[in-house]
C-alpha cells in the first residue's frame, strides 16, 4: 500500500482548489485548477490497498486504482500513468466528467470520506499532457478489414482507438462539423476546454483512424450503403432524443431544450458562430431538471449574464449522506453541489411544472405546483399553484434513447423495449455485421460507461472479424439488452 498509516495521519479529503467564483463567471476556461504535488500526494497515500477493492466494483473500466494511487504516493507518476492508460483510453476526459463511481465504492467510505481516487486520475492525465505523452501507439501489422463507426462521442472513440492500434482500418462518421459528440458541443468550455479533445484526436489522426464530419448516415450516406462498404459497422450515435414536457404552452417561443441552448453557446465559445441564436443576456431563466445537464445550463446562462436563474425539480431533495436505501458500495443518490450550483441561481425541489404561460406567442412564466405521492405517482398538488417569471426556460430532463436516422428502415434494425439499439452479450444487432455500443444500446448513461462499451464493442468486433482477439473487454453488455436469435 502507499503510506500504511495514511489513512490514519490525513483523515481530511482535500479536492482540487477553484478559481474565484467572481472570477470564472466573467469566462469559459476551466474551473478546476491543479493541485499541489504535496497534497496530491497526501491525498493518494489515504489509498488502503484493500484486500479487496470494491473501488474496482465501482469502475466500470477496471481501473487499478490502488496501484496507480501509490505509484503516485510514491512520485512515479510515469507508471503511474501507464497504469491507468492500460485500462482507460481517455482519462482526461473521465477525470473531469465522472462522477466517480469509484469513490461511493471506495472501502475508506464506509467510516471517513473516500480517497480522492478522480482527482488522481486527473492529474495523471495533466501530467501526461505535460510530458506531451500522447506518443501514437503502431499496430504491429494491418489487417485486410474495414470498420465504420457513426458517432464520435467517448463509445466511438474509445473502440476506434482499439481497433486502429490491433491493424484495422477505422473510419469515424460524426455528422456535426467536428468530431467529439457531446464531449465537443453539449459539454461547456467551463467543464472541458476543446484543446483536451484535439490534443487526443491528434495521436488518434497519427495512429490512423480516419474521421469523416459533416456526414448524416442515414440521410447522406444511408445505413445499407455504409454496410456494403465496411467489414462491421459500429453504432455509437448516442441517446440524443430528449425527453419531452407535454403541458399546455410547451409550443411557446423561449421554451428549449437545454441541448439547444449548450450546442449554441459552445459554437460561440469556440468562434464558429459570433452570436447565440439562444441567449440568456438580461432574461429570467428558468431551468427544469436538476441534473448535470441542468447544472450545465446554470453556469452558461451565468455566463451569458442571465438576470436570474432558477432550476425545478419535480421531486425531493436527496440527502446530504449516504441513506440505509443505498448502502456501502453502491452509488448514493446525494445533493450534488457542482461548481456552476456555487456561482449562483436558485435551486427548487417539489416543484411539479402545470404550464407555461405565454403572450403574444411568448413564454413569459412558469406555473407550478408542490408536488405531492399518489399511489406511487408525482402529480401537482391542487391549491398550491404559483407564476414563477421566466423569459426562457430550459428542459434538462433527459433522453429517451437513440434517433433512428433510417436503423429501421435501411438496416431493419430491432429496438428494445426502452427504445434503445437491441443487441445480444456480445453487441450485436439483429443485422449482420452491425453492432451496437454506448448509449445508444444502454440508454443515457456516465461517460465511464461509454468508454467501457466502446473498448468491450472493439474487442467483440476484433473477435468477430479474426477469430479471436487480444482486446479487453471490460464490460458486457446491460441486462435490458436483447438477444438476438
């Protein structure tokens, strides 16, 4: 173990410091900032080296957490940082987005608070940026197939990588101007800076994966054609359906969806458009949904100078510490307070949505209602009704699942009961040579998901082409899914 008494002499949790709220509002550069070596490796000396990581459990990658905690205790950061590499394509991308749930796993959780495991990660990738460790990894031969892959989000990328380094042509379809999905343009600026995913897609380029953008499959190119052309097609599009509020006045101007007002702002963000259509400047805003992506919406209309944000949700606020209905090692359901939570607005539970209220064809409040349990139900509780004033409001509530974009009727792709890509335990679809991983097969998910998908899907793809193969697959696929006979 790193430091056998580490846990005992630093019982603190220290995580990475912030720049100034007053600060950080006035841009879109990253709030997080580094951490001091000293702390940083404190911090992964409180690692127990567990007889039994339940810390793995948590990871969906596999990650060799108590290893790469001490290889940093002890300052070799190089190892370190090969070690996490072996199991995680894109760990500067999972030590700024996940939520870690690792650390709800982590066996130092059950009576102090857990290792800072993500923040380790996140400093392995800075350091790997640091050294300009992005060296290409060369297949040692190449083999004779060809492999599409629709989508650039972490699934795509993660099983492009794979099968690019095993000798496999690779081709990335992303119909947006550039490639990165939701990484790129739902993400803000203040969370991810764009130069983290052109830095990886630079090694991935000199590797050889090939990227195709401003390419619709299923509308440029349609799904039948793209199979006729690769060995094995991969379907990594994503759940990007969101999930609709069906009240009276939904059709009003100034009512969106919060992907619409992110995609928006990060095209100005990155000098593509020099204006909003969407904009928040001098407005009320009001925000339903009390997730990442509403956090998300919270900091950008901040940015944007919004007179005022307000965020609705439809149930409960969840405790501040772990409830008996989630013990140790699984993920809590806790109140989250995320740096854009600490810049402003105002945050409301119980609030069921009863319309929105418009005038000449323009939404101009909210009404709502305590929410109140009916035999198991959420419904507005009557006599409780009050206008909250809104000049745009944001929906945050989700996804529903993938679009089709012609699987249906191009590929004769089969759906699942939730909506999403049916595929069988090794990712396939019910159409031959396709295959399916990320959210589009799982349904709205943590990035950490998708990345495992993506590198599991290269491995049942590699095994499906030769025969058999030498990727790892770190997870099957989720039990909803279907199989195909």
């Amino acid at each position: 173990m790193a430091d056998p008494r580490g846990f005992l002499k630093v019982r603190e949790r220290v995580t990475q410091p912030k720049r100034p709220v007053p600060v950080r509002i006035m841009d879109y550069k990253e709030v997080v900032q580094r951490q001091e070596a000293g702390t940083l490796k404190a911090q992964a000396g409180r690692c127990m080296d567990c007889g039994i990581p339940f810390c793995h459990q948590g990871c969906p990658l596999g990650n060799l957490i108590p290893e790469f905690n001490d290889l940093t205790y002890r300052g070799r950061m190089d190892e370190a940082a090969a070690r996490l590499l072996s199991t995680n394509n894109f760990p500067e991308l999972t030590g700024k987005l996940c939520p870690a749930p690792c650390e709800a796993a982590c066996v130092l959780g059950i009576n102090q608070p857990a290792v800072t495991i993500k923040q380790v990660e996140a400093e392995l990738a800075e350091h790997l940026m640091d050294g300009g460790d992005f060296t290409p990894v060369l297949p040692e031969r190449h083999t004779e197939y060809r492999v599409a892959i629709v989508g650039s989000g972490p699934a795509g990328l993660a099983a492009a990588q794979q099968l690019t380094r095993v000798g496999h042509t690779v081709a990335v379809y992303e119909r947006d101007e550039a490639i990165g999905g939701l990484l790129r343009f739902g993400i803000p600026d203040f969370k991810l800076e764009k130069a983290i995913i052109d830095r990886r897609l630079e090694q991935m380029r000199a590797e050889g994966t090939i990227f195709r953008t401003g390419i619709d499959i299923g509308k440029d190119i349609g799904w039948d054609e793209l199979r006729r052309d690769y060995d094995a097609v991969i379907v990594a599009t994503g759940a990007t359906v969101p999930r609709e509020l069906p009240v009276p006045g939904r059709e009003l101007d100034g009512v969106h969806h919060a992907m619409e007002f992110l995609t928006e702002n990060n095209r100005v963000v990155a000098g593509a458009k020099s204006a909003p259509a969407i904009d928040a400047k001098g407005k009320h805003v009001v925000i339903l949904g009390g997730g990442d992506t509403g956090a998300d919406c919270i900091g950008t209309a901040l940015r944007q100078q919004a007179a005022s944000v307000t965020t609705l949700a439809i149930g409960k606020q969840p405790p501040t510490e772990r409830s008996e209905a989630h013990p140790w090692p699984m993920t809590p359901v806790l109140f989250e307070v995320q740096s854009a939570h600490e810049e402003g607005g105002e945050r409301t539970y119980l609030a069921s949505t009863v319309r929105f209220n418009g005038e000449h064809g323009r939404v101009i409040g909210v009404t709502v209602a305590e929410t109140e349990f009916v035999a198991g139900k959420r419904l507005p509780k009557p006599g409780t009704e009050r206008v909250i004033k809104a000049d745009l409001v944001l929906l945050a509530l989700g996804f529903t699942g993938p679009e089709t974009s012609g699987l249906d009727e191009q590929a004769s792709i089969d759906f699942d009961n939730r909506g999403n890509v049916a595929r069988d335990g090794y990712y396939r679809t019910n159409t031959d040579s396709m295959f399916v991983a990320g959210d589009a097969g799982r349904g709205q998910s943590l990035i950490v998901w998708a990345i495992a998908e993506g590198r599991s899907v290269a491995a049942a793809v590699d095994r499906e082409l030769t025969g058999s193969t030498m990727l790892p697959a770190p997870v099957a696929p989720t039990d909803s899914a279907i199989s195909i006979m």
